[in-house]
C-alpha cells in the first residue's frame, strides 16, 4: 500500500480513536450521573444538558472510525498481498463499528433509565421513544463491530507477521477487552431484571476504554509498517 494510503487509514483510526474517548470529560464536567452505575450513552441523552456535546463526539468518532475502516477495505482491493482473510474480515468489523456508532448519535435515548425510576418504567412499558429500541440495536451493532475488528485484526497481525505492536500487546487488549464485555452484559442482564446496576457504568466504560487503547494501538501500528 501506498505510504499516503497508510498514512490516511493510521489518521482517521485514530482520531477516530481520540474521539471515542471523550466521555472522560465527565471527569470535569457536571453531568450530574454516576459514572459507575450509568450508561455511557445516558451522557448523550437528549433530556441531559451536555447530551449535544456527547452526541458530537460520538458521531466524529463514528464517522472517523468508519472512513478507516472503508478506505482501508477499499485499499485492499488492489492490493493483492494484504487481502487476506483476517485482514478483510477485520476491517470489515471496524467499519461496521465506525458506521454503528455514528448512527448512535442519531438515535439518543430520550432520558437516563438508570438514575430516572419514572424513565425506566416506561422504557419497560415500550412506552419511551422509538429511538431506545433503535439505539439498543445499533450500540450492539458498534460492539459486534468492534468485537470482530479487535479479534480478527489482532489475529491477522500475529499470523501474519504483520503490525508488530499489535502483534504484542493485541492479545492483551483483546482478553480486557472480552472481560469487560462480559461484565456489562452480565450487569445490564441484571439491571433489566430488576435487580441493581452492579457497576454497570463502570464494565461498559472499560470496555469503550479498551476498545479505544487498541483503536489507537492498530492506528500507530498501521502508521509503523505503512501497511494496512
């Protein structure tokens, strides 16, 4: 691939990347949420006063995530040595999570279920917006997406022998990056229940942590080696 071709895929990743981190900032502003007990897409939601700022940098951080994703796809058509499975595959799963999570910030939940008794009632009753429904589909989508990327990519590296950096440090992010995941569908499994959040906000916020530090490790590893 093209020195200008990787240069592109390694710019977007990660500023994509960047983005997908900027949920840190209720670390010093007052959003008024827990964030061990929280969603993190409750930051985003429209009846919270900083809902507009979050939903801005979700959308970059899709749209970001999603142009790497594609131009690297695109890039591997002509480039016959680095169509293989696991590098298509992966792609194809950060692509998707780019796309899922632009779409995220176009479908904002409407209050916040987990500090709002009054919002989760309804949310039960199927008696909030259309857009809960619609946001729960395309956040699973963006983790499906960023699931398949974070395996198949690390995957490619090591049996590859490409990316270096992720070839080493990838597995490492991947294994957090399962855990964390367990944690959040085990805790929102129970939160649906009725029975607590038990840390909800703190396992999802790991996850979109981990997700982001291998984000960023494949963007530098991609602008290492000029490859994709």
């Amino acid at each position: 691939m093209s020195t200008n071709g990787t240069r592109r895929v390694a710019a977007l990743i990660g500023l994509g990347a960047a983005a997908y981190t900027a949920w840190v900032l209720e670390v010093v502003l007052s959003t008024g949420l827990n964030p061990i007990d929280t969603y993190v897409s409750e930051l985003a939601a429209q009846d919270q006063p900083l809902g507009g700022l979050f939903r801005a940098t979700d959308f970059t951080a899709g749209l970001l995530a999603f142009a790497g994703g594609l131009f690297a796809l695109l890039r591997l058509r002509t480039h016959a040595g680095s169509r293989r499975p696991w590098a298509v595959i992966g792609w194809a799963g950060v692509t998707l999570f780019g796309a899922s999570t632009a779409a995220d910030a176009w479908l904002p939940l409407s209050c916040t279920p987990t500090v709002d008794p009054e919002c989760a009632a309804r949310e039960t009753a199927g008696l909030v917006p259309a857009t809960h429904q619609a946001h729960a589909i395309s956040s699973s989508l963006a983790m499906t997406g960023a699931l398949v990327g974070i395996v198949a990519l690390t995957v490619a590296a090591r049996r590859y022998g490409w990316w270096a950096p992720l070839a080493r440090y990838g597995p490492v992010l991947v294994t957090l990056e399962l855990l964390a995941t367990a944690w959040t569908l085990s805790a929102i499994a129970l939160f649906t229940a009725g029975r607590g959040t038990w840390a909800l906000g703190a396992g999802q916020r790991l996850q979109v942590l981990f997700v982001a530090l291998w984000l960023g490790l494949l963007a530098y590893s991609v602008h290492k080696e000029r490859r994709t």
